[in-house]
C-alpha cells in the first residue's frame, strides 16, 4: 500500500464523526481496514478516543460563568449604545439635509430678491449667500471644537436606551 492510501484513510477516519462521508469512501475505508493492521488499529483508538471523551463530563466553574455572563451582558449594551448612536447620526443627518435644502431655497430667493432690490450683480450676493448660508454651521463647529467637555453627554445616549445611569 502507498502512503497516499494510508493518508486518505486517517482523513477518512478523522472526518467520520464530523462530516458526512460519501458511501464509496465508507466502502472503501471499510475494505482498507481489513487489510491495513496499521490504519485498523488507528481507527479503533480514534473510536475509544472519542467514547472516553464524550463520557467524561466537562462543567465551568461558577466564577468563569459569571464572567462570561457579565462580558456578554457589556457586549450587548455596547451594540445597543452604537446601535443608539447610529439612530441618532442618522437622524441628525436626515433633519440636517431638509434644513440644508429649505434654507439654501430660502437663502437663494432672498439673496435674489437682495440683488434686485439694490441692483447689484449677482457675483456678489451669490457668494455672499452662501457664506451667510455655512456661518452658522461654521460657528457651531468652532463652538463644538472649543467646549472642554464632550458635546453629546452619556446620559443623551443613554436615555435613547431607555435606561438609567445606575441601571449599568
């Protein structure tokens, strides 16, 4: 016998239990092993392998369940606070891009009207507009990035879970 059919054989053996194995490989593992002594005897420790492993029971200790409860409720409160922080961007952006175009409409129209009324050319007022139009915005983010203290408080994001600080 070639290595090759000693190799096949241990993967055969190996995979038995896990996956599925197709009916000529079983067939020809199982003519294999009547002539193999080697990949036999292999077999038969994989087989008692696994008896004494499934008879023997495995138990965590109270301290490791614990720990594995507690990391997995802090996940999961994690995932809730980003899931409430993308709910809250994604609402910001939505109110941001109706004021953005309801007050670029506006702005534009009176920037006209501004134009007609002092008769001046539109290369002037339109630019002009458009920086009144970004002021405030520029303001608020000169303001943001100035503030020592964080804009969006813990309790904000917090109470869009519907929970308290010492609920944690």
């Amino acid at each position: 016998m070639t290595d090759h059919e000693h190799e096949r054989a241990i993967d055969i053996i190996t995979r038995h239990g896990a996956d599925d194995i197709a009916a000529r490989d079983t067939a020809w593992l199982e003519a294999h092993l009547a002539q193999c002594a080697e990949c036999a005897e292999y077999a038969a420790l994989v087989t008692s392998t696994g008896q004494l492993l499934r008879a023997v029971a495995i138990t965590a200790s109270p301290a490791l369940v614990a720990t594995t409860q507690a990391r997995i409720r802090e996940r999961a409160a994690q995932l809730r606070e980003h899931q409430a922080r993308v709910a809250l961007i994604a609402v910001s952006f939505c109110i941001g891009v109706l004021s953005s175009t309801i007050s670029a409409w506006l702005w534009w129209r009176f920037g006209g009207w501004v134009a007609g009324r002092l008769s001046l050319p539109a290369s002037i007022v339109e630019p002009g507009m458009f920086v009144a139009w970004l002021l405030p915005a520029i303001v608020i983010a000169l303001a943001m990035l100035a503030s020592s203290r964080p804009v969006i408080d813990r309790s904000v994001t917090l109470a869009m879970l519907g929970e308290r600080e010492g609920d944690r």
